[in-house]
C-alpha cells in the first residue's frame, strides 16, 4: 500500500509541476502603405507612392508607382478625389465628375471611363496633409492607339 500511494504521489508531483510559459510579445511594425490590382491580367504592386491634397483641400492625389523612385516608364495608379466615405464611380476627369483614376505606362495617361471607388476610410486629423486612406477600386480606361486596360481587384492602404 506504501508503493501505491508513494507512487501516486510521485505521479501527481511531476504532471502538478508545469513549465512557466513565456508570454509571447507581439512585434508591433510601423505603418505599411500597400496598393495592388490586376491589370488586364497581370499583377500590379506599388513600390513609391505620391500624395497631396487633404485637410481643408478636400481633394486627394495618390500615385502608386510600381518602381522604387518614380520615372516615365514605370507603371502608375493615380486616384483622385474628394475625401469623402462611401462608392463613387469613377469616370473622365471632367466636372461635375470628381473621381477618376488614371493608368500610366510607358509616359501615356489612360483615363478611367467606367468603375467604381469604394473609399472605406481616411484620417487627416485635423491637418491639410492626408495620413491615411484606405479604398477598393476597379475601372476601365479609355483607348489610346488601340490600347486600353482594365484594373480590377484594386487595393490600396496608404498611411503618410
């Protein structure tokens, strides 16, 4: 009966005796800007980013360039607007239209005829300067010497 009881108590001391776990402290990052989209196909994702207005301008002027510094070559989304939440469709960049979207490649501007923009957040924190903007997006553009594209799957989270 010793041996049963030495036994048990052995047992219940080495499974009550657990190992301290240490807390595991997330890595917080900075900000990340993203944008992507299809482009007739094929995988767009910015690497440089421009951006004005905001505040009392009310307007804003994103361009996502898929290069590390910006050049003619490179291919670009341009978004344009008013801040404002909510879908707006996207069209010529002619009023009383005050949202349109450009695609730039080889130093060419194909203007969105059709397509929508769903701008799902913004912070301009009571400044003139945008510092963060978040919105879905997809359009056509116009034909340029036989050559228009379509954007669609567009995905942009800008923090400035």
């Amino acid at each position: 009966m010793k041996k049963v009881v030495l036994s048990a108590l052995v047992f219940v001391s080495i499974f009550a005796c657990k190992k301290e776990k240490t807390p595991v402290t997330p890595v917080v990052t900075g900000p990340t800007k993203h944008c992507t989209a299809t482009v007739n196909g094929s995988a767009f994702t910015a690497g440089y980013y421009t951006l004005s207005g905001g505040g009392d301008h009310i307007f804003y002027d994103i361009s996502a360039d898929t290069g590390v510094l910006p050049g003619p070559t490179q291919p670009t989304i341009r978004l344009e607007g008013k801040i404002q939440t909510g879908i707006h469709a996207l069209g010529l960049p002619a009023w009383p239209n005050v949202y349109t979207a450009i695609y730039k490649k080889d130093n060419v501007n194909y203007y969105s005829v059709s397509g929508s923009i769903n701008i799902s957040a913004f912070d301009t924190s009571g400044t003139t300067i945008l510092k963060h903007f978040t919105a879905t997006f997809n359009f056509n553009t116009d034909t340029i010497a036989g050559t228009s594209y379509q954007i669609t799957n567009g995905d942009i989270d800008y923090f400035n």
